[in-house]
C-alpha cells in the first residue's frame, strides 16, 4: 500500500530507489512475461503511484538450469519464507550441481521442495558450502532478494562463522591471515596462497586444545574458494580429515568444517536475521578421541 510519502512518485523510481530492484530485474519483469499491477490493473513503470495504491509485482517464471532437476534428496530446513530459505547442510553432499556431482545436490533437493509446494523459482545460492562441509546455507527464492543479498554480501553484510578442528597446537591463539588465494596451475579444484590471488581475510580464535588439534572458532571477511582450508593448510595446520590440503582421514572421513552462524539483513524486511547450528556429532567425536 503507497503511503504518503511515496504518493507521486513513478513506479520506475519506487522500485529502483525504495525497493532495490535491479535495473537487470525491473527489464527482466518487463520483458519476459512479468507484470506490475497498481490495485489489480496492469501498468507501466511509468505510472505515476497515488495514495492508497496497492502495488503488485509479478516475476516472471524462471528458467532452470540443464541440471537442476527436482530429487528427492533429504533437506533440512531451519527457516522459509517468501524470500529466502536457510538449511542445515549435511555433510557429503554438494551445495549445486557439477561435473563431478551432477545429481544428488541440495539445489536438486531445494527444487523438489519448491515442486511440491508450487515455488515457481529456481536455487539462488548465496552461501555455497564445500561438499564436506557441513552447517548453515542461505539461499534466496528469487531473482529479486537474491540481487539484494548478493550485493549485501559484496558489502560484508552477510557474515558466517565456523568451528574448524586443525591439526596441532597453534602459537598464536587469536589473529588473522592475510594472504591472497589464487588457482592451483594444473588444477580446476585446488586452490593455493598466491601473490597474484584474490585477497582474502580469515580470522581465527582457538577456543580449545587437545593432544594433538585445536578447536578453532573462525569469521570470515571474505569467501574465497577453499578459503579457510586453504589459509590453515598455509599456516601449516590443516584441518583435520582434509587431504586435499594435507589434513589427516584417520580420524575423520572430511574436513572437519562446520558453518555455525550465519547473520544478513532481510532482503525485503529488513530485519536483521541470526540463526545458530551445533557441531555435529562426527567432528564431537574427533573432540573427544
């Protein structure tokens, strides 16, 4: 409903200024079988809102990837709205289709889930988890809260933490790595500390020591690939169970790595969101060997 300080104005300007839409989104709307309606009647962006209109947008039906087909793959939803969807990601299981994982994935799961309950979307991911990894994943319903939280968390809006298990006992029990993350040559998977890599930031506190790993509590600034597998191989304690960077499977079949807290703002309310996951069991029991 159009209030009075937006009586006047243009739809255009109401959406891109007030409403955040994308210049890409609002064409996209206009174009590929979206509609904006002003108290049920079909308008233009260039409408002019009065007081008490009711404005009604309609994204058009979006297209789904060659792969992202609806399976049902087990899902553990902590919260849902109109907007976003937020899981508990288990481990094992990949975040979105590849060439290595083509079918078994999240996104695949997501899609059954929307199949069932008439979600015209396809999967926007905006926190991609390692297949190993376990935790928390923020996925946005549509193109529209999807560009809001993109560009939220291109502004460090989106923030997550994890507890880690590393190898050894670090010298330093707090502090922050700096080295930037590029590529492995030869390699579409591995990532290495390299010069001309991206800059990364990974800040640690360890939060408990056993005989031979450390708990580690960390905060990303910033979401590279392999990031903190990456930065703890670097600084010479791999996390456990990750091969891949050096880490020992004795113990623990995968990295031991779990996202637990994640933190945005609301593409639409507003309203700033926390949601806390607990260690699981496979690395409590690393804790307790």
């Amino acid at each position: 409903m159009i209030t009075k300080t937006y009586d006047g104005i243009l739809i255009r300007d109401f959406l891109r200024k007030e409403q955040d839409f994308s210049k890409r989104i609002l064409k996209a709307i206009i174009h590929d079988g979206g509609q904006i309606l002003v108290n049920d009647a079909p308008k233009t962006v260039r409408y002019q809102l009065q007081l008490g209109d009711r404005l009604t947008v309609r994204f058009p039906k979006e297209q789904k990837g060659i792969n992202m087909v609806p399976e049902n793959v087990p899902i553990d939803i902590v919260y849902e709205d109109e907007a976003v969807l937020v899981i508990q990601k288990q481990a094992g299981v990949a975040t979105i289709p590849s060439p290595h994982h083509r079918v078994g994935t999240i996104a695949n799961g997501v899609l059954a889930h929307y199949q069932k309950h008439d979600v015209p979307y396809t999967v926007h991911v905006v926190t991609r988890l390692d297949r190993d990894t376990s935790g928390l994943l923020l996925i946005a319903k549509h193109r529209y809260s999807h560009s809001i939280l993109s560009d939220s968390q291109k502004q460090g809006l989106v923030k997550r933490s994890y507890f880690a298990i590393v190898e050894g006992i670090m010298d330093r029990k707090k502090g922050t790595m700096k080295w930037n993350i590029g590529r492995k040559e030869g390699s579409i998977i591995e990532r290495v500390v390299s010069a001309e890599g991206q800059r990364a930031i990974t800040h640690y506190t360890v939060k408990k020591e056993y005989k031979s790993h450390s708990l580690v509590e960390i905060e990303l600034e910033t979401g590279r690939t392999h990031q903190i597998r990456v930065h703890f191989s670097h600084a010479g304690h791999p996390l456990a169970g990750d091969d891949l960077y050096g880490g020992r499977k004795t113990e623990l079949n995968r990295q031991a790595l779990h996202c637990s807290q994640l933190t945005f703002e609301h593409p639409t309310t507003k309203e700033c969101m926390t949601f806390t996951s607990a260690i699981p069991e496979d690395m409590h029991r690393l804790m307790n060997l």
